[in-house]
C-alpha cells in the first residue's frame, strides 16, 4: 500500500485499490449519438474529513492545525510525519524536484496537493484550502 493510501485509508475513503481504481476511472465516455460524446463522471461518496479532522483535532493534546500544516495533518491521522516519510510522500505524488531540496517549500506543495487528492477521492476539503 502507497503512503497517499494509508491516509484514504485512515480517513475511511475506500480501499487503496478502489483509490487506484478512482484515479483511473475518474471519467468515462458515453456514447450519445454517434456523433457526439459526452464525459460522465464516476460516482465518488463523500466522507466528512474536516469534521473527522476537526474532532482529532479537539481530542489531541497537541496544538495541531491541519489545515496549513502538513506535518499535522499527518500527525492527527497518526502516520510518520517525519522528514523522510514527507520526503516518501512527495515523491510518490510526483512533486517537482526543485522543491524536494526545500523542505519548506516542499511541504507547502504537499500539503495542498495531499488536500486536492483527498477532495479527488471523496474528501469534503473546503475550496479555500484547494486555491
């Protein structure tokens, strides 16, 4: 199993082949009329993440604001938050590799496009952390 699928996993958004299986199968085409086609998307079942992250939050001791860091969004999901394990991440999400020397950097990047896959999976990610 891919880092990106233990957190789906850990969030309850499906199972880390159905995750594969939606990435693949995202758009469909269905014939209409022979001349046109039209793109019918799969149907993806929400799961509220920012409640469930919201409710780790409130029990967890720590001071954890999910929503702008990285390390703990991973911390509240109780996943390797380490240099290394973010490292693992953006590499297996493809993160561009003038970014992997600047952990800063880097982490900005992962953060927002660990949101934005969640939201392609189902997750209920409000739009202004997808911007």
């Amino acid at each position: 199993m891919g880092f990106f699928s233990n957190i789906l996993s850990k969030l309850g958004i499906g199972s880390a082949e159905a995750a594969q299986a939606d990435a693949s199968e995202t758009n469909v085409a269905v014939a209409v009329t022979p001349e046109v086609a039209v793109k019918a998307s799969a149907a993806v079942p929400m799961v509220d993440v920012v409640a469930q992250l919201e409710e780790r939050a409130a029990a967890n001791p720590q001071k954890l604001n999910w929503r702008v860091s990285i390390v703990d969004l991973l911390k509240l999901l109780d996943i390797d938050s380490s240099l290394a394990a973010r490292k693992e991440l953006a590499a297996e999400l493809a993160c561009p590799a003038e970014l992997m020397s600047d952990s800063a950097q880097m982490n900005m990047w992962l953060h927002k496009t660990v949101l934005a896959r969640i939201a392609e999976n189902g997750g209920n990610i409000p739009q202004e952390l997808l911007d």
